[in-house]
C-alpha cells in the first residue's frame, strides 16, 4: 500500500512528517508521490492562520471522486489543526468530521506512537509493534531524506501565550528532549554526511530551564550549542525560534567563539512598536531588541538578522506600524517574514481585543514594509558581489543548484547534477539581488 504525506507550515511540522513516515515505512506502506495513486494520505496541518485552516477544509472536495476511485483509499489529519484526542470517525469527534465528509481519522502529532492501531483498525494492517510501547513520539528516528536541510526538534509546545498565538492552546506546554537523545540524532546524521544542524522549538532558548538554573555559568541552551559544535562533521549551527525576551547573553558569546555559529540569526521581533507588543504580551520593548542586536553585532559585525512582523494586530494605528518599519530601517534587518494578522479562536487577542484593523489596510501594510525590506535585503547582499560565497546545495530547481551561504541568503549557479545535493559549493558572486546571489563556481566545485 501507498502513502503520501502533505505537509504545512512550520519546520517543526516538516519534522514531525520525518517522525511519522519512520512508522508508516515500519508498517509496509511505500511512499508515492501524489495523491493520486494513493491509498493513505496524511495532512499534517498548520493553524497558526485562518488561512492555512481553509485550505485544508478546501481539499475536501478533491478527496471525493478519489474515494470513489479508490475505496481502500484511507484520509487522516494531524499537526497543529488536532488538539484534543485521537483516533477514527465515530470515535472520537471532531470539526474536520463534519466540516470534510472523506476525512477517516485524525491524531495529535504526541500520539504518533497510536498511528500503528489505528491504521490496523482502517487498513487492517500490521507492523510497527515497537512504537505503540515508546514514551514519546520523540523516541521514533526520523527518516531523514535530505542531508542538506536537517531540522532536529528540541522542545515541543510553548508557555509564553503571546495574545495573538494559538500555538500553546495546539501544541500544549512546552516539553524539552533530552539532550542526549538530541545529540544521538545529531551525531547520526552527521556520520551520515549533513554539515547545517537547524535545532527548533518554539522559544529554543529556554530549553530544559527552570528557575533553579539561576546558579548556572552557562544555560542548559548554550551548553547544548557547545555540545553540537563538537560533534565531528557539523559546521554550521541555526536555531528557530529564540524568544528575545529570553536570549542570554552566553548564548550570544557563542557567536564568534564556537566554529559552526554562523553569521545569521532568526530574532522574531513582531512589531517595532512598545504599546502594541505589550497588547501582543511579548514581554520586551524595542530597546530590549535594539540591545540583542547592538551586542549580536559586537560579536559579528556583519551578521544577517532576520525577523517576523505582524502587521494589522488589532488596534494597530498608523503611528505604531511606522514605528515597526523605523526600527527594521533602523537595525537594518534584511530578511521579514511579513504575516497579516489572522484572529485564532481561543487566544487571548480573540477573547479580549477587537480585530479592527481593515484587510484592505493590513495588505497595504504588508506590501509597504516587503517593499522596506527588499531595499534593506538589496543593499545588504551588495556585499557579496564580486566575494567568493560557500553554498550547501540545497537542490537543483530549473537548471540551477541553489542553497544558502552561512549569512542565510539563497545563493545559486547554473548546474543540473543532483549529485551537488548536500556538497559545499564556492561561487564567486556576479549578480547581488534582493532574494538571491548568483554566480560562478570557482574551481574545485565541490569541496
Ligand atoms: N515562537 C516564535 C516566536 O516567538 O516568535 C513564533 C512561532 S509562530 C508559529 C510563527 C510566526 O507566525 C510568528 O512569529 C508570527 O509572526 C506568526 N503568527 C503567529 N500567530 C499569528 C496570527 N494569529 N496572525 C498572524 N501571524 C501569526
Ligand atoms: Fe506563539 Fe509566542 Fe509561543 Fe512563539 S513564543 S509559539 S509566538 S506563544
């Protein structure tokens, strides 16, 4: 039998569909890749916007005559839109069943380990026995397939409850691994060849915290960094998501002292603006954040800074947006993923504040400061031009190999060989555009 796996969202998510194609492949399904000849689909969602939400719903449709096609055809959902059980139609309830008539079942990513008995009681199929018995979902190796994007979960869930966020309500309360597992995981794929370790969480930077840490010279975070940056075989290290209000200063000594600290860091700042991350509850203020990258940039003068902004939050003035695109001009940060607010049921925005600022107007924000941003991001990689770049190829997209230079910018030249996938790649950089460098490999052209 064939499975395919759709999946949204975030890193994390990509992750977890490692996780949950390790227990499918234990069970006999064979990968295919479409869902078209498939007799088991899994979405694995994203909720963190309505949008998001309505394209699943949307798929509703095209299941149907694929049903009918195909009656041994069997449709689950799981990740950030499964909150609270697990388990088949007429089990356990939950809205996808009424809203999208061909969905079978649905689990929460922390039950993967229940996958193998409910495909048993839909498919009647076997196998995998090992896993109902784990602890946690964590302890199911990954099937890593592409060596140049290894993204390793470190914590699971969140405490922070920032106003807009339905992330802590979808995932629950923030659960670290342990860290001898995580550096197994790492030490694997190393051997196996990947270079770029990417760790995530939500707020990695409070991995394995408690307030009896007030004592420690380094927190349990940096020391997991120094532990990766020994592993042999790794030489880049990146991190998502570091909440800036508990960045530490050990963390940022790291820049500049262990070898694999690239020149780049995710900040996600939200908004440049002090009265609307107070109603966001982020629990910082700009200065705090101007602070994080003052000493960021006394570490590495050069390094790249990417952030998110929400534009729209409710009650945002004109005033207050300003003062977001100031401080991104300002701290010249090169890299915006831009997101127009979206009001999640549940979150304390929701319950508390009015989603007042008009579509018309959140757009209208969003093109002025993605505009803001590819200026910034132009001049930025201006740098480059003329500069020999290290790329990891990432993949090979019509007729050119792309990846990403250690500063986090897509750098590409012209090549067709899969066999680059993974390799480190020299250019010498001809063409600085807002989205991507371009140029020539220099001679050996893999190292
Ligand atoms: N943990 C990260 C942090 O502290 O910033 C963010 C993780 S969140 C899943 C990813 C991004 O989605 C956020 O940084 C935010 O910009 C965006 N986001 C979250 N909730 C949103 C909402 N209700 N509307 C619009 N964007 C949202
Ligand atoms: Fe959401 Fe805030 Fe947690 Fe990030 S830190 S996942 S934005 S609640």
């Amino acid at each position: 039998m064939k499975y395919f796996i759709q999946t949204y969202g975030c890193q994390m998510n990509y992750s977890d569909s490692e996780r949950i194609t390790t227990v499918l492949e234990k069970m006999g399904y064979e990968k295919t890749d479409g869902f078209q000849d498939a007799d088991l689909i899994l979405l694995n969602t994203c909720s963190v916007k309505q949008k998001a939400e309505d394209r699943i719903y949307g798929l509703g449709e095209q299941f149907a005559p694929l049903k009918e096609q195909n009656p041994n055809l069997k449709i689950g959902i799981t990740g950030c839109m499964i909150r609270k059980e697990s388990g088949i139609r007429g089990e356990v309830k939950h809205e996808v069943f009424d809203i999208m008539p061909t969905i079978d079942f649905v689990f929460r990513i922390k039950d993967l380990m229940q996958l193998p008995e409910i495909l048993h009681k839909l498919h009647h199929v076997g196998g995998a026995d090992d896993i109902k018995n784990l602890c946690s979902y964590f302890h199911i190796n990954p099937t890593i397939t592409n060596l140049a994007q290894v993204f390793i979960p470190i914590s699971n869930g969140c405490n922070n409850f920032c106003s807009y966020c339905i992330v802590p309500y979808a995932r629950g309360r923030e659960e670290c691994r342990d860290i001898a597992e995580i550096l197994d995981e790492v030490e694997k794929v190393a051997k196996r060849g990947a270079k770029e370790i990417n760790l995530v969480g939500q707020n990695v930077s409070t991995y394995n915290a408690s307030d009896a840490d007030l004592h420690l010279k380094e927190s349990h975070f940096a020391q997991l960094l120094r532990k990766i940056d020994a592993v042999e075989g790794v030489d880049r290290i990146r991190f998502y998501t570091v909440h800036p209000k508990d960045m530490t200063n050990d963390v940022i000594n790291l820049f500049g002292e262990l070898k694999s600290m690239v020149p780049h860091i995710h900040l996600p700042l939200q908004s440049g603006s002090e009265s609307v991350l107070k109603r966001m509850n982020r629990l910082y203020t700009p200065d705090r954040f101007r602070e994080l990258v003052r000493k960021l940039r006394s570490r590495m003068p050069n390094i790249s800074i990417s952030t998110d902004i929400i534009v729209g939050f409710c009650g945002e003035t004109e005033k207050e947006f300003m003062e977001s695109c100031n401080l991104i001009r300002e701290l010249k940060i090169d890299l915006i993923y831009v997101s127009k607010y979206s009001e999640r049921k549940g979150t304390l925005a929701e319950k508390t504040m009015k989603d007042d600022v008009p579509l018309d107007a959140k757009k209208e924000r969003f093109f002025r400061i993605t505009e803001l941003m590819k200026n910034i991001s132009h001049d930025y990689n201006q740098q480059f031009k003329g500069r020999k770049v290290k790329i990891l190829v990432e993949r090979i997209n019509k007729g050119y190999a792309d990846g990403k230079i250690p500063e986090f910018k897509m750098a590409r030249f012209k090549a067709d060989d899969p066999k680059l996938i993974g390799k480190y790649v020299n250019i010498k950089v001809d063409k600085a555009m807002e989205w991507c460098l371009e140029g020539e490999p220099i001679p050996p052209a893999t190292l």
